[in-house]
C-alpha cells in the first residue's frame, strides 16, 4: 500500500501472508460496481464534478474489461484487489483516481464486495439446487410404484417405494435452499458508507448506494458494519448442511450400484475405471460427494475461528474469510452440478429392489399392528411377532411357512389374515398416514414437491 508515513518497503516474509491478491481478485467485478456506485454518490454531493464522472466511468469500465480479458497485471506490489484497481485507475487517469477513496474506507469496501459476493453465490447455489431437486422429482415421479426396502441401521427395517425415498433427498434440498435464501438476505444490508469503522464526513446517500447496488437496506451501526462477516458465515453454514445432504446422497449410491447390493447404475460418464483391474467401473462421482463435506464444514469452523474473540472492529484477520468462502462456493456449487449429472443418468434395477423388498421379515411390523387392530397392546403383540421371528430364524423358515396352529399357540387371536398380510403389497400401501410410502400419500407428497419447485421457478 502507498501510504506516505512509511519510509521502508514491507519485508517479503510479512507481504507473503500479507498479500491477498491471489485469492481476493475474485471480488474484482463486485469492487468495481461498487466503486461506480460510489463514484455517483460522490458526484450527487459534488465530490466528483459532472465531466470527471464519465471519465472514471470508462476507466472502470476498462479495468473491468481487462480483467474479465485476462489481460489486467497485478503487480507484486499490490497488497489487494482494492488497491490493485485503485493503483490501475491511477494509470489509467492520473489523479482524479485519488478522489474515489473519499468517505470510503477498504472496512466498509472489502464488507460491501464480500456482501455482494455472497448474495450473488447465494442465489447461484439456489438455481443449482433447483436443478437437482427438478432431477430428483423427474425420478420419483417415474419410480413412485417401485418397492425397495426402506432401511435403519443399514438393516432392512420397512418396505417403501423408491419414488418416497428419492423425495427424502428432495426435501433436504428445499430446506437448503431456504438456508442460502436466508444466508442472500443476510448480506444484502449495505455496509458501505460506513468508513474505517465511525462512519463517514460525507452526506453520502447510502440508500441510492443501496438500491443501486440491489441491497435491500443500510446498515445501521457503522462498528457493526466494519467488522461484520456473520453473512459468510451464513453462507457457509448452509453450505455446510447442504454438502452434508450431498454425502448422504453420495453414500447411498455407493452402496446400492455396489455388486452386492445392485439397485442402481450410475451412468459411465460419472464413473472411473481401474488402472489394472479391467473389469472395474468405479462410482467416483458419488465417493466424491461423499468426501466433500468435511472441507466444506472446515471452511466454515475455519471462519468462525477468526471471528471468534475478536475486537471491534475490523481486524486484518478477517482477510482469512476469503479462502475458505470461495473454497466454499467452489466445492458446493461443483457438487452440486454433478449432483445433478448424476441423478439424469442413473438407471435403477426393478426386479433387484423388488427381491429385496419381499424380505418377509420385512411385514414383521405389519402383523405385530394385525394383533394390535385386534385389541391386543403393541408392546405384546412386538414380543408375539419376535417370537415368531426368532423361530423362522432357528429353523430356517419363513414367516409364511408357519401353519396356522404354530400361529395359533402365539395367540389366539391370529386367523388367515395373517397370511393376506404377508403378501407384499399390503406392507407399503398400508402406509396412508400423510407423509407416508403408500401411493395415495406419494401422490399428495409428489403434488406438494411440484408447488414447490414452481414457487421456486
Ligand atoms: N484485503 C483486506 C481484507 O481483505 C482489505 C481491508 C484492509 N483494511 C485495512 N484496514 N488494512 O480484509
């Protein structure tokens, strides 16, 4: 930084970790639509005269051009994206640079260019996730009457049908994106105007600012709004969650396109083979999305840290938000495209769910309830079933081969519904409580992910 009081340059094992450039020039578009905005408020209040606006106009202008050109140099000397651009403008025009640093602190400046970020990443990862709950939506609207077993513990607990699981993943995604939603108007409360951490001695029309630049408010504490990074924060917390679904999504696919379990191919584009075992097709894409939450959850107790205890108000330590933000943005938003590309290409085995799902143990719930419907208390009718459970199991059995007088003398209150209950479909469809399997509550539920997706679009 040019700051005149200094007679030394900076040691270069201080400007190493000092220099923020390699990472913040990201933040390059957003600081030059702020620094226009800026630059119109400062001509409102006459800082900037009329025929100096446009010529800082086109300087910005061109600077964004470069950059977006691949063509800008940062030179090893700039400290940050901010003084980079401020330093180029100087190049560019000469002194009339040095009037866009009035009433505008780098605080308030780098507070505004990360709010922005964030509220652009937000809504990035909003459509990202609207596209893959679309993918999930498409599959269980075409897998609605496929029945597979529904698990606890990784054990066969239940049958459901593969359309009520699919939209498990579905409803994760929609708490998600109201998450980045809130995370999008958390940041949109401008910081700028708020100078080094007092507040500015310009009249500065911070809501024309605002509007402006599409925040919807103002900030009302300057200290507050100095030191502020609660919005990344939030951004990463809901990133955090949401690449937490993505794991579970991942893992799951893992298992099932394993041989042994063979419910799902993942298509070969999102797949890898081995180096020396030729017959091998590895679900990469989905071990991936497995892998990534860690990192994402790192970034974001990695910012917590540096805020945590720290003195209002701004502190160079919250130049440590950048990395692991963009690292953020980076993982959550590749994930979730290839969430997507994975989810368009998957082919699921009918027949393979459909001998899984007929697992008779799975009905065991289903005739401990035919006992309760009979007047029978269910904790009873639990230790009847378990008992008829743990005889098939020592006697190699199944549910169905029992004769009606083995039933019989567990009570007396079985007959031959025993038998009708068995038969697989009765399991799922009995399922009717709203939120439930059954496929009249499929319905309903696909009806109610349908509004939603619209509401979304
Ligand atoms: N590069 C700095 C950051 O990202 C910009 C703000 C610097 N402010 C200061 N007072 N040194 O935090």
């Amino acid at each position: 930084m040019t700051v005149s009081r200094f007679r030394e340059e900076p040691d270069p094992r201080f400007w190493r970790l000092n220099r923020s450039v390699d990472f913040d020039f990201r933040l390059a578009p957003h600081d030059l639509a702020q620094s226009r905005a800026h630059a119109a408020a400062l001509n409102r209040i006459g800082v900037i005269v009329d025929d100096e606006l446009p010529v800082l106009d086109a300087a910005l202008a061109e600077i964004n051009a470069e950059i977006q050109g691949g063509a800008f140099e940062f030179l090893p000397s700039d400290e940050d994206v901010h003084m980079a651009i401020e330093r180029r403008l100087g190049d560019l025009i000469g002194p009339l640079a040095g009037k866009l640093h009035t009433g505008r602190s780098r605080n308030d400046q780098v507070a505004t260019d990360m709010a922005m970020a964030v509220m652009d990443h937000s809504g990035q990862a909003v459509t990202l996730i609207t596209d893959a709950m679309t993918a999930l939506l498409g599959l269980a609207r075409s897998h609605r009457d496929w029945a597979m077993p529904g698990y606890t513990h990784l054990q066969r607990a239940q049958p459901v049908y593969l359309g009520h699981h699919l939209l498990a993943y579905f409803w994760m995604l929609s708490r998600d994106v109201t998450r980045f939603q809130a995370a999008g108007q958390a940041a949109s409360v401008l910081p700028l105007g708020s100078g080094a951490l007092a507040g500015v001695n310009w009249e500065i029309d911070r809501r024309a600012v605002a509007r402006e630049l599409g925040f919807a408010d103002i900030t009302p504490n300057s200290l507050d709004a100095t030191s502020n990074r609660d919005f990344v924060l939030d951004y990463m917390a809901a990133a955090s969650v949401c690449a937490t679904h993505l794991s579970r999504l991942g893992s799951e696919l893992v298992i099932w396109s394993s041989t042994e379990f063979g419910f799902c191919r993942i298509a070969e584009p999102f797949t890898s083979g081995s180096s020396i075992m030729p017959q091998k097709q590895n679900p990469d894409s989905a071990e991936l999305l497995r892998a990534k939450a860690p990192r994402v959850i790192a970034d974001l107790t990695t910012l917590l840290g540096v805020m945590h205890a720290l003195p209002l108000t701004y502190g160079k330590d919250m130049q440590e938000d950048k990395e692991p933000f963009f690292d953020s943005v980076d993982t959550i938003e590749a994930s979730l495209a290839m969430t997507t590309g994975i989810l368009e290409g998957i082919r699921f085995d009918r027949d393979r769910l459909l001998a899984a799902a007929g697992d008779e143990m799975l009905a065991a719930t289903e005739i401990a309830d035919l006992l309760v419907r009979r007047g029978m208390p269910f904790r009873e009718a639990h230790g009847i079933v378990g008992d008829l459970v743990r005889q098939c199991v020592q006697e190699g059995r199944s549910l169905s081969d029992l004769t009606s007088e083995e039933i019989r003398m567990r009570s007396e209150l079985f007959d031959d519904e025993y038998y009708e209950v068995l038969k697989q479909s009765s399991w799922l469809e009995s399922k009717r409580s709203e939120g439930g399997t059954s496929s009249a509550s499929l319905v309903r539920q696909i009806e109610f992910a349908t509004e939603r997706l619209a509401d979304l679009s």
